[in-house]
C-alpha cells in the first residue's frame, strides 16, 4: 500500500506509527537507522534523529545520541491534539543529524512524511528513506512545505 522508495542514499529510518483516535494522539517509535553512507571522516560520528509535527512546529521531539554506523534508538514519542478529521493536514518530518566532537550537528537527510499515506488500524511500521537535507540542496518542495508551515505557527503565535 507504499510504493517503493528510491535507492537509499542519505540514510533510511525504521519508523512505526500509531494513531488512537479516540485519545487524538499519534505516537511515532524511531527504532533504527540504516543505509548510512560511509562519510570520509567516520571518526566518531554519532548520531541522532529530531522529529517535528508539521504544520504547527510546536510538537518536537530528538532521540537520544547513538554512535555507530548503524545506530538503534528504539525510542518512542506522543504527538498529542492531532485531529482525526484532520490528520490528512498533518505530517512529521524526520531529520538525521551527524554529530561530531566540537563540531555543529549537520543534516545528513530529511523527510516529510505526509500522514495520509497512514491507514490507522492499529500499529505500522514502516521504511522512511530520507532525501539530502535542505541545507545541502535548496530543495524546492522542502522549503515550501516549511514556508506555508511557518506561516501557519506564525499566525497561531
């Protein structure tokens, strides 16, 4: 009921989702990362993974720091005051970040995940291939999603 993703270049997420309708709650479980390109200085890079509930940007979420190539989280977080009627209006974007010692964390891939391309019955999970984040490339689709996002969480302020 997904269409296969590209070739993974940028890393992908194993991601599950799980929505409860009646609670209006969405709770996304980042278990792993995989498909890591190997960077020419892998000396000590860890990594970690930042979640935010678009459109609004006030629900955010980051896993804890996990060194490696292929790093386990397993680590699960509440989205709260999502609409049922509304869910096909929401979207979570995921972000790896390499961190290295006394360096600035840098993206290595992003993805918005649309959530109407959830069927909500009960838990599912998931691949999310990630594509070169928008400090790499000035992806168009990405930065007009933040834009019209941002204009939204402005407003609401």
């Amino acid at each position: 009921f997904y269409e296969p993703e590209p070739l993974a270049q940028y890393g992908t997420l194993d991601v599950a989702f799980e929505y409860d309708s009646g609670e209006q709650w969405l709770a996304v479980t980042v278990t792993a990362a995989t498909d890591i390109p190997t960077l020419k200085q892998t000396g000590n890079i860890s990594w970690q993974v930042h979640l935010v509930l678009l459109p609004t940007k006030k629900q955010r979420a980051k896993t804890g720091v996990q060194k490696g190539p292929c790093p386990i989280f397993t680590e699960t977080f509440k989205f709260s005051r999502v609409e049922q009627e509304a869910l096909g209006d929401y979207a979570v974007r995921f972000r790896l970040y390499s961190i290295r010692r006394m360096k600035k964390e840098k993206v290595l891939g992003e993805k918005v995940f649309y959530l109407t391309k959830l069927n909500l019955q009960g838990k599912i999970a998931l691949p999310v291939t990630l594509e070169p984040g928008s400090e790499l490339t000035g992806c168009g689709s990405l930065v007009s999603v933040s834009r019209s996002a941002g204009a939204v969480s402005y407003r609401s302020t």
